[in-house]
C-alpha cells in the first residue's frame, strides 16, 4: 500500500427528493434544520453512510452497524480484544502499537479515527485515541426547506389479543425538495500517522460518490436521495497550495429561481485557483 501523497479537498451536492435526509429524535424525527430554516445532515450521519458504502466495497470497518454487522460481534470492545495484536498491546499497555494495529485492520480507523477505552481482563484498561485525516462539516441546504408532514397509522395488532387495538396516530416527515453541500478534507500529516493511503482516498472518493447507493429505508426510499456532483480537490503539494477554506469557497453558488425545485435552479460554477487540479464527477 502506498503512502498519502498530497492534500485533498472536496465538494459534493447531495439531492433529496421527498426523503427524510437525517431525523433529529428531539424533535419527532423531524428533518434537522437550522435556526434560519436550513436542511442539515450531521457529520455523525455522513460518516454512517460512508462506513457503510466501504463495508459494502469489502473493507473491514470497526463501527458497524448492528444490522450491518458481519463478525457477529456485539460491541466495540469485543469486536477490538477479539485481534490477537490488539489483545497483546492492551495487556503491554503499549498504545502505539494498539494504534498501529487498529489503523491497520480498520480503514473507518485510520480514515475517521477512534477512541478506545476498553477494560482488559484486570479490568484496569486502556485509553488509546486516535486522530483520522478525514475531516467532514455538517451538511447544510443551500435553500431553506420545506417540511412535509403526512400522518400515519397503525390499524393491525402488534399482540395477539381478543379483539383488534384502535389505530394508533403518527407522523411522517420528509422533505419535499432540497441540495445539501458536503464539504470535507483529508490531511497529509494525519494521513502519516493513520497509514492511510491514496488508495484509500480513491476508496473513500468512490464511497462519497456512491453515498446513498444500498441505503434505503421508509424514510429513503431508493432513488429519493443521491449525489449529484462531486468536486475532487488534489494539491500538488503534502501541506496544499491553498488553505481547505479558500478551496471550498471556490466552488460559487447562485440560486436561479426564487423557489428552487430542480438541481438546475441552482448555478454551481468552479472559480479556478492556479496549479490546483481538480476532478468534476457529475451524476
């Protein structure tokens, strides 16, 4: 495997479509927002998504989710202690290694990083943090959003009883239409440090890409949510040309309509920065 060579940056614009993007459990699995009415998907969420798509490519990921689960493993911890190299290095108290180790087997741990605090057999333990070079924001809509409610109910018996339940009430949220921004980049130095390669970024560009691909629910069904563009920032340098910042806001948005209904409505346009190469990935 070979080392990270260079800085990367990108861009992606995800388009939702009477989905549910990101519910928020505080407020009734609404779609998130902020104060000024803009969609949000959380960087929790992205990196969900992510983990998952590697998964489905065959990486080994150390987060998984439980219906995603392939070890049969049912925690971190024991998913962690059942490596040999692992086991050892907690009972040396030897978190370099532990580090080393873990960045090796997972890619979602040397990609995102990871805090292990685990109790070995002693129960005394070990504390070993991890620093990933995959840094992702939060995405946010470029348009406030409209959030359709339809109520629902349950009309069947979840037990088996006498005589049939009353219905039950509920609501579903979705959000009618909206393009959420995806900012995010990798880090040299860290990269150093991790083992994280260019293949990796090569994995992780096609994750991205693929974001919404094997991921629907009720709240997604499939075709209701997919990535749109993806701009794929590749420095010449290890440290990059021009600061994460300055490169993502190269990337110019206007709004073309007053009520944006279509990825068209908006006009996304690239103001070049010399000497940095950048991939355009549409669709």
């Amino acid at each position: 495997m070979s080392n990270f060579t260079n800085k990367i940056d990108f861009v992606a614009f995800a388009v939702v479509r009477n989905a549910n993007p990101n519910g928020d459990p505080l407020n009734g699995n609404r779609p998130r927002e902020n104060y000024d009415g803009y969609g949000e998907i959380s960087d929790v969420c992205l990196k969900r998504k992510i983990r998952n798509r590697l998964q489905d490519m065959g990486e080994k990921i150390f987060v998984q989710s439980d219906e995603r689960c392939d070890d049969g493993k049912n925690s971190l911890s024991d998913r962690a202690k059942e490596n040999k190299k692992i086991a050892e290095a907690m009972k040396a108290k030897d978190k370099e290694l532990y580090a080393k180790v873990a960045c090796e087997e997972w890619i979602d741990v040397r990609s995102f990083g990871q805090v292990f605090a685990f109790k070995d057999a002693e129960k005394s333990g070990v504390s070993v943090g991890v620093r990933g070079p995959v840094s992702i924001h939060s995405a946010v809509s470029l348009s406030p959003i409209d959030i359709h409610t339809m109520q629902i109910t349950k009309s069947v018996n979840s037990e088996t009883k006498d005589k049939k339940s009353s219905d039950t009430m509920g609501s579903k949220h979705s959000v009618s239409f909206a393009v959420y921004e995806i900012k995010g980049s990798i880090n040299h130095q860290l990269a150093t440090k991790t083992g994280f390669s260019d293949e990796d970024a090569e994995k992780m560009k096609e994750a991205i890409r693929t974001l919404f691909e094997n991921d629907a629910s009720s709240a997604r069904p499939d075709g209701s949510m997919e990535i749109k563009r993806l701009y794929w920032f590749k420095h010449n340098c290890p440290n990059g040309q021009y600061s994460s910042a300055k490169v993502h806001q190269s990337v110019n948005i206007v709004t073309n309509k007053e009520n944006p209904k279509a990825f068209e409505d908006y006009d996304i346009a690239l103001i070049p920065l010399e000497g940095l190469e950048v991939e355009i990935i549409e669709d």
